[in-house]
C-alpha cells in the first residue's frame, strides 16, 4: 500500500472505518483546528495532513508493527516472506484502486 500524506476525508473514514455522521463531525473539528484543507481537486471534501504529534505517532506505530510483524512471519522462510509481501502488496494496490474509484 502507498503511502499518502494527505488522503481525502470520506477514503479515510472508510479506512477507520467510521460513519458519514463521525466522519463530518471529525472533518467540522478538523477545519475549526485548521488540520483540515480543502481538496482542491474536490471542494466538497477536504484534505487531512498529520501534526507532528501524529507523525511520531505514525512512526512508533509503525516500529512496533515491524516487531509484532518479525514474530508473526516468524515460522516463513525468506522465500515464503517474499511471496506473502508480493500477495499482500497486490491485494492491497487493487483495494487501494477499487476505493479511489469509489470515492469519485
């Protein structure tokens, strides 16, 4: 999956999986804040960028999901990994796509 610094805000309530009620709630705080932009290429959306507070926290996240991730794979060989990376990677590209369709 790609990485995106900004992500509109309906795609991201679908990733986090919360309601069109939680997801404008969140974007009315997020423009009250000023973390929230209009998405130029859409104005009824708006963009969401992290803070650095989110930043850090993206990145001890991630750290700690790259030990959970080492102790998971840990019965794969280095073949086996590679494979279950390339599946994975090619599910999520095609959900990653069907999603930016969706949301169009």
């Amino acid at each position: 999956m790609k990485w995106r610094p900004s992500i509109a805000h309906t795609p991201f309530g679908h990733v986090q999986r919360q309601s069109r009620p939680q997801i404008y709630s969140t974007s009315s705080r997020s423009k009250r804040s000023s973390s929230g932009l209009r998405n130029p290429d859409d104005r009824r959306s708006f963009l969401v960028h992290l803070t650095p507070k989110g930043e850090q926290t993206q990145r001890t996240a991630a750290a700690e999901l790259a030990g959970r991730t080492e102790i998971l794979l840990k019965p794969l060989d280095a073949e086996e990994r590679r494979r279950l990376v390339d599946l994975l990677a090619r599910i999520a590209d095609d959900w990653e796509e069907l999603s930016s369709k969706a949301a169009r």
